[in-house]
C-alpha cells in the first residue's frame, strides 16, 4: 500500500484525469485517490482496487455509462457514482460489467439510468450498494440491477428502491440474499432462469415483489413482501415455472399473494410451497385457469379477503393441500389432535363472479352482493363450485410449529402481527 502511494504521490485530482490515474495504475495495486469530485465516463481494463473511502464522488456527466470494467479481479468499493447517460438502447448505467470475478460494493449509485449492468459476467460480488434511477415515471426508469447470462453471482445487502426492476435474464445459480427493495415495479424479476436462490429479502412498496417467468429449479425462501397494491400488485407471481420451492415467506398486505399462471408448465414437474404464511391480502392464491400438481402444505393462510381464486371458471381442486391453517375454517378438534375433525373447503357461489370480473371486487361486502350471496348459499340456484379442499386442516395456528414439523420435517413461520409493520432484520437466521 505504502509503496503504491509512493510512486503515484505526484498524481492528484487536480494532476491528472481519472481515467490517466486508473491507466497509470499497475495491475492490481489501489489507484490513488483523494476526496473530491472526478469526472468519467471511465474504463477499468485491468484488474484495480478503486477504493473512494466514503469520501469520492465519480461523476459521468450525463455522458454512456460512468464506469466500464472490462477487466476481471477488479474492486469497486466505498464510492458515490452519479451522472450517467440516458439511453435505455444502450444500457447506460453507474456501472457497467462485461467481465468476471469482480467484487462491487458499499457504493452509494444515485441519478443514473441503470444502476448495475452485467452482461455474460460470472461469479462477481455485488454486496451492500445503494441503487436509485432517474426521477421519472416507473416504465421509464432503469433497472437497479441488470444481469443478462451472468450466472454464479452473489447479490447482497444491496438497497434497490426508486427503480424500475432488479432483473435476471438467461442467469442460473445466482445467490440473492439479505436484499431490500421499495418504490419500484417489479423489486425482483426473473426471465428464462434455473437454480436461483432468492432468501432473506425485504420488499415492500412495489407494484410486485417477485415474478418468475419461464424458470426452474429455484428456491424463494424466508422473503418478507408486503404492500404490493394495484390493480397488477402481487407479492410472488409465477408463469411457466418448474420444480420451484417456496419456503417460509411472509406475503402480507398485497392486492394478490401468490399468482399461479401455467405453473408448473412440465406436466412431469411440481412446484411445492411449505410454511409460507399468506395474510391480510385481497386474494391470497391466485390462479389463472385449472392448474395441478402444486404442493401446498403447512402454509398459513389469515384473514385474506378471498383466500383462493381461480379465473377462468377454473378449480384448483387437483392440486395437493394438506395441513395448511385457514382463518375461515369453521370446524372443530373434538379430538384435541390439532386437525380440524371436517376438511377445509372453498366453495364458490355468487362470490365466483368477480374473479373473471375484477371490477365487481368493488362491491365486495357491499349490502346487496352480500345479501345475494347468502341466498345463493341457503338456496343455490345454480350449483356451487368446489375450488380446493384441505382434508387435513390445521386446527389453530399456535399448533402448527407443533404439527408441520412433525408431518412434514420442518417448522413454519407463526405469524406474529405486531412484526408486520417492522423493518426486516437482515441478520435475522433461521
């Protein structure tokens, strides 16, 4: 360190340009910077530490992306980055990787298109950043983070918020954890995607938390989505998706939970979802047409407007449900086992109206409908719809630590409403 200062003390903010420090720099040594302010857009075609401790500002001047690394084994650290170009054609970004093996962190990016873009980049590092876009509308907006056939990463810590989307295109085997992202549309989106792990995020604020479409064989566990509202908002949607497990999320207060559409797509496949806990949304699973071979077991779902919708005069009657805890259950444990001694089931009458005609949700619980529906109820004039049955309900959802971990090997999440409103502790371990 001290001999790198050495031979570049000559060289100052004021002496030479950033990008002549960076050139200057031999490889892998710590370019030598002083606070203030330099200006890109830059290139990094060697391997370097660039280390603003907190205390340099790169700015791009309005001008394509503001750094470039091209070079593998380069370090970005402690730096405020700013001013990039607005072309969405060209992906301008704060930073831009089309290399491998880099590690990107504790950076504050602000007023830049794109945030973080990689392209064909594996096995970088991109831990505890701050991203923001321009201050447009949501669509025209860039993504916090962009990786397009990037796979191996490691994306963590990082705080998206006032973007258009995280996204992943083409990747496999990426690790996003400890995340949070607010204020954006989609807070992470995947495309044709395999063997992603997703755990331990925070979203809130979004229009959807998590989509997946065209995926497999990708694990979502421990996510913590609330207030995904609107008309399109969802806490986790899916499409074309295989071989997918969701494990113990919490998806509360969002206009749709869980969104199913052609999933799993394999007829071979199945997609399995245990001891999530699904509250206080205005639809808690939604189907989009009769779908099977989804495993729901030891999930809990509370005080959801309608629990379980299914479009297009669909059921979901052909999927596995099985020790799940239900709000509405309305039957008994004379046997003190912890099992409701009837099945749980959801049975449409009026109500199945408005999940092909999402504008009649207005007058849901209005006097009239209501009325309406409970003499469908007394006196059916057409016959009712099963949507799902539960044959082995989950009586009280005190018991279903108790319950699930015996039947199914692991413990669920109790719903604890006084955490609902609270910040995620990104420490928080299972």
């Amino acid at each position: 360190m001290f001999t790198v200062f050495v031979i570049f003390s000559s060289l100052t903010a004021t002496a030479a340009t950033l990008q002549e420090l960076i050139d200057q720099t031999p490889e892998g040594a710590l370019v030598p910077l002083v606070p203030g302010v330099y200006y890109g857009p830059v290139v990094i075609n060697h391997s370097i530490i660039l280390d603003g401790q907190n205390k340099v500002t790169i700015d791009g001047q309005g001008k394509e992306s503001v750094i470039r690394i091209t070079a593998d084994g380069v370090t970005l650290q402690n730096l405020t980055i700013t001013g990039s170009g607005k072309s969405h054609d060209q992906v301008h970004a704060g930073i831009s990787v089309t290399s491998s093996h880099n590690i990107i962190q504790n950076n504050i990016i602000h007023h830049t298109l794109f945030g973080i873009d990689l392209k064909e980049s594996n096995e970088n590092k991109v831990i505890g950043n701050d991203i923001s876009s321009f201050q447009e509308d949501l669509g025209l907006r860039g993504d916090g983070i962009r990786a397009w056939a990037s796979n191996n990463n490691i994306f963590r810590k990082n705080s998206i918020h006032d973007s258009r989307d995280m996204i992943i295109w083409y990747s496999d085997g990426n690790l996003i954890e400890y995340n949070k992202g607010w204020n954006n549309r989609y807070s992470l989106h995947f495309m044709y995607t395999g063997a992603n792990t997703v755990r331990f995020n925070n979203y809130w604020d979004s229009a959807v938390g998590i989509f997946m479409m065209y995926s497999h064989d990708s694990v979502l566990s421990h996510n913590y989505i609330r207030h995904a509202i609107g008309t399109t908002g969802m806490g986790i949607g899916m499409k074309e998706v295989d071989n997918m497990r969701l494990v113990e999320n919490r998806i509360v207060y969002c206009s749709t939970g869980i969104y199913l559409d052609q999933s799993p797509f394999d007829p071979l496949n199945f997609n399995v979802l245990l001891g999530n806990t699904i509250a206080y949304n205005t639809q808690g699973v939604v189907f989009h047409s009769t779908l099977k071979q989804n495993v729901f077991k030891g999930n809990q779902f509370i005080g959801n407007l309608t629990p379980i919708a299914v479009h297009s005069n669909g059921t979901a009657k052909d999927n596995i449900w099985e020790a799940n805890y239900w709000s509405e259950y309305e039957g008994f444990d004379r046997d003190k086992n912890g099992f409701g001694d009837s099945p749980f089931t959801n049975i449409v009458y009026l109500d199945q109206l408005w999940m092909d005609k999402p504008w009649l949700q207005f007058y849901f619980a209005s006097p009239v409908l209501s009325i309406m529906n409970l003499l469908a109820k007394l006196a059916p004039i057409s016959e009712p719809k099963l949507l799902m049955s539960d044959a082995k309900p989950i009586f009280s959802s005190g018991d279903q630590l108790r319950l699930s971990a015996e039947i199914m090997g692991y413990v669920p999440p109790v719903l604890d409403e006084d955490d609902l409103d609270e910040d995620w502790d990104e420490d928080e371990k299972d």
